[in-house]
C-alpha cells in the first residue's frame, strides 16, 4: 500500500515550522550571515518549540517523531536559515540519534534530558585533516588506562564545535582500518579537550565549523559509545541518518529559490511586461518545481524507510545526491532570473547559492554518495 498524505501530527508539524521559519529565521537570516553570528535565541526557541528532540524517546523528554518528522520538519526550517538548520540537524541526527540507538541507559539517562531542552547541543566529530572522504583513515587515538580513555589527535571541519556541549568522537582503538575504530561521548568540559580554529567559510556562515582538539584528554570508560572496534559502522549508519538531513536541508534551499524566483519573475517587468510571462523564465520555474518533487519523494521514501528499521545506506545516498545537486542548479538559476539584482544582497538568492554548495560536500561529497549507491547497485 502507498499513502502519500502527511499524517494529521506530522501536517501540525510542518505548518508549526514553517511558521517559526517565517516569523522567526527568514528576517533575519541574511543579518547572522553577513554578521556569522550564531543564531542562539533561535535555537533557543527552537528548542522549545521540541525541535531539537524529534529523535529522543519520551521517556527521555522528547517527542521521538522519527526520521520522516525530521525531514518534513528540517524543509521548513532550511527554507528560513540554512545555518539554523544544519545546527538542529546534526544536534537530532548525528548525536542523538546515534546515543538513542546505541547508548547505555545510563548514558541516555545522562545525556538525552539536557538535549532534549537544547540545555546542551550536540556534535559528531569524524572528520581529520587527513580523513575526509576517507573517513577510515582517521588518526585520533584514544589509549586505554586504567577504565578510562586518553584521547589524543584533532578532529577538522565540525559543525557546531564551539557551540555544543558534548561530541560523539570517533577514535582509534586498535590496527585494523575500520574495526579498530571506537566512539567516545567526550563533554566539551573535559580537561585537555578544546575548540580549536573557526572556519571562514563561504556559506552557511551563521553555523560555527571548527576544529575541536584533544590533548591527554581522559573519558571515562563509561562513555565507550557502543562496542569497542564498532566506532565506524557507528559513524556509517549515523551517516545514513544524518544525509537524509541534508537532502532535507537541499529540499529547503530549493524551495525558497524557487519562491524567489516566482515572486520576482512575477514583479519584475522587461521589455514591457513581467519576465514570468517568458518562456526561458518559465522553463526553468518548471523544472526547479518539478525536481523539488522528485527530490522530496526520494527524500521522503528512505526517511519512511528507514523508521520501519529497513537499512537506507544506497536510497538515502540517493536521496542526498539528487537533492543536493538540484539545490545548487536551483540557487544558480535563481540567480540568474534575479539577474544583477542576485548577484547583490538585496536579494536572499544570492546567500541561498552560497549555502547550497555545502550540501554537496558535507556528510559525504556527491562522489561518496555515487559510491555508495555504484557499490551496491553493481553488488
Ligand atoms: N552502516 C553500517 N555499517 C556500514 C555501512 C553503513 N551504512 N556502510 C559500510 N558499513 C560497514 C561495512 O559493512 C564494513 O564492515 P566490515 O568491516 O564488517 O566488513 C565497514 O563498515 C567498512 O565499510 P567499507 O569497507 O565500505 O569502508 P570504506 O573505507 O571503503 O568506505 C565510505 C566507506 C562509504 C567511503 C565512507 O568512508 C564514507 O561514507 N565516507 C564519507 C565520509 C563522510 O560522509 N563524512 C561526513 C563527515 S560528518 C559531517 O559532514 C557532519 C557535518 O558537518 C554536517
């Protein structure tokens, strides 16, 4: 059976988030952007709105509206600010999701609570100076003593990292290059951890990507994040979780390029009438809207997937890759149909192109997701 109605919750959801976006990301987007100005009362609003708990278990004060939830909710948010959005995205998918599926009680009894109320915000630190692409070839070591961990090494380009409060850190345990890889909840307060250089970065600049560093920095045994050698089918499977927040934040970028374009395309008058009622206009209004669908339906289909526990590691690559992709041919032709007023920024279209071309890079470059979906495709 297919059913491609949103649930009554889920609806309540998205007009709720959407009306936050509007109201209280949309104004003042382009401000924390120009200013990289973390937008703290948002998410602070946020928060209390249950946005930053939709992957967390009742019982943990969240609202646990799964993965489609999360989707439907990151599209709205995406579309008001797309740094507010990768901030609740990596804080649901690639923190608490992965604490919720492979965490003690005492370390969801620990942890969750404070997430759930935004008290704390959390981060997911994989990537290395050397291991980008190549998440496997990561270097940060962590040596047992005693039941404790030492961490020692640096982790690159993370999201978040002078915000949160907490890491899931994934370090080197042992030899072999994918099992001898482990996770750690590393508090930020831990003596020898420390955010290191904030990035300048092109886009999304309202979210702070840093390096965070570890120095002699003791764990305590108690906060090995699933097994010991697990760390990387960890990282993996949080990924395939934390890309469908990325397709959603591809499908918010998409969707307010192209209600930018129709507004201005309908306002905006040449050669005696306005330029929507071209057809070099037109065509590309049609395309943008229909990709955005096709993008959604993919992005919709492995979230759904994925919340009856079916694995989502090629669909929600998919998903990912089709909506990035359409998220910068979109910022771009929206660009274009502003024509010299885009290239300024009197108009959002020019920030929504810079913010877009991350989607392309982070939690896994296009040509990762290509392999992701080439390998098993060919299996
Ligand atoms: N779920 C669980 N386990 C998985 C898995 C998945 N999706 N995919 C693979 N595995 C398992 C494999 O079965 C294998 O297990 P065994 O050791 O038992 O055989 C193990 O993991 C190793 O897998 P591979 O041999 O496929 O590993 P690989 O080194 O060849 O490459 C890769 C895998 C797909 C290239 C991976 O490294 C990758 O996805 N790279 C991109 C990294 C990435 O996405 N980084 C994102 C950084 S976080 C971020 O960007 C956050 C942010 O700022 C917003």
């Amino acid at each position: 059976m297919v059913d491609f109605e949103l649930s009554e919750d889920l609806s309540l959801l998205q007009a709720t988030a959407r009306e936050f976006a509007d109201k209280e990301l949309a104004p003042n987007a382009g401000l924390w952007d120009k200013e990289e100005k973390f937008p703290q009362e948002a998410i602070d609003k946020a928060a209390e709105m249950g946005f930053l708990s939709v992957t967390i278990p009742e019982e943990y004060g969240g609202t646990q509206i799964g993965n489609l939830g999360a989707c439907v909710l990151l599209e709205e948010i995406n579309r008001g600010c797309a740094s507010t959005g990768v901030t609740i995205s990596v804080h649901n998918s690639l923190f608490c999701s992965p604490l919720v599926k492979f965490g003690t009680p005492e370390q969801k009894q620990k942890y969750l609570p404070k997430m759930a109320t935004g008290e704390w915000l959390g981060a997911y630190c994989l990537s290395e100076a050397g291991a980008g692409s190549d998440a496997a070839g990561l270097r940060c070591m962590a040596k047992k003593d005693g039941s404790d961990w030492i961490l020692d090494g640096s982790k690159m380009w993370i999201t978040t990292g002078s915000k949160a409060d907490v890491f899931i850190v994934f370090a080197r345990t042992g030899e072999h290059r994918t099992r001898g890889i482990s996770a750690f909840l590393v508090e930020k307060a831990y003596e020898g951890c420390s955010v290191g250089k904030k990035e300048e970065k092109l886009g999304i600049r309202a979210s702070p990507t840093t390096e965070i560093l570890f120095d002699n920095c003791r764990v305590p045994g108690e906060n090995l994040l699933g097994e010991e050698g697990e760390g990387f089918k960890i990282a993996l499977d949080t990924l395939d979780g934390g890309r469908l927040g990325i397709a959603s934040q591809s499908l918010g970028i998409t969707r307010a390029c192209l209600e930018a374009s129709v507004r201005y395309a309908k306002e905006r008058e040449q050669f005696g009438r306005p330029i929507a009622k071209f057809q070099a206009i037109q065509w590309k209004i049609a395309d943008m809207a229909t990709e955005l669908d096709a993008a959604r339906l993919l992005t919709w289909r492995a979230a759904w997937q994925r919340d009856k526990g079916v694995p989502v590691t090629k669909e929600s690559a998919m998903a990912k890759l089709f909506a990035s992709r359409l998220a910068n041919r979109a910022a771009r032709e929206a660009v274009q149909i502003h024509g010299g007023a885009g290239y300024t920024r009197e108009f959002p279209v020019e920030r929504y192109m810079r913010d877009a071309r991350i989607t392309e890079i982070y939690e896994g470059a296009t040509d990762i997701q290509r392999l992701v979906i080439a390998r098993d495709t060919l299996s």
